[in-house]
C-alpha cells in the first residue's frame, strides 16, 4: 500500500504542517472539516502545497519524519521549488 507526505498551511510562508497518509483525500477532507488535526484546527490550515506520493507507506512515513526534522527555511525552499505560487494543490490531485 502506498502513501503521502504533504505540507499544509494557511497562507503563503505560514504556519506548516507535515502530515503523511494512505489516503491523501480523505486526509484533506478531514482537515478542511476540522476533524484532522487539533494543530491544524487552531491554526486554520487547510491549503495543500505540497504533496509527495510514495509506494509504500514505510517510505511515506521515512520521509515525513525527514521534512518534520528540517529546518523551517528547507521545507519552504522545497515548497517554492514545486509550488512557487504557493497554490492549494488539493483540487488539482482530487480532480486529475
């Protein structure tokens, strides 16, 4: 079974969050319900702009662990790199 990493936020350079899952729509339908995360409901983080699919979930979960120990400057570099526009890619993976 396969997996997600993805980085939420709440505007351009906000708060982040790494998060990773097998299902990354029911994740996303969960946060933006205010079911996920308690620190993703304090915040109102609910904009998608990164996601990284993986094969196996033992790798999403390797790499989760990665970016949550990274530098703040690293993970919006990796951020600016794949989304400069800092866009809520949700409706782009929910809707291929």
């Amino acid at each position: 079974m396969g997996g997600w990493t993805y980085i939420l936020t709440n505007k351009p350079r906000g708060v982040l969050y790494v998060g990773v899952t097998s299902d990354l729509a029911a994740r996303m339908t969960q946060h933006r319900s205010g079911t996920g995360s308690s620190f993703c409901r304090r915040y109102g983080l609910k904009r998608l702009v990164l996601a990284e699919t993986h094969s196996e979930i033992a790798m999403a979960i390797a790499r989760e662990k990665t970016l949550k120990a990274w530098k703040r400057d690293w993970k919006i570099e990796l951020i600016e790199k794949a989304n400069p526009g800092w866009d809520d890619l949700f409706d782009h993976l929910a809707h291929p």
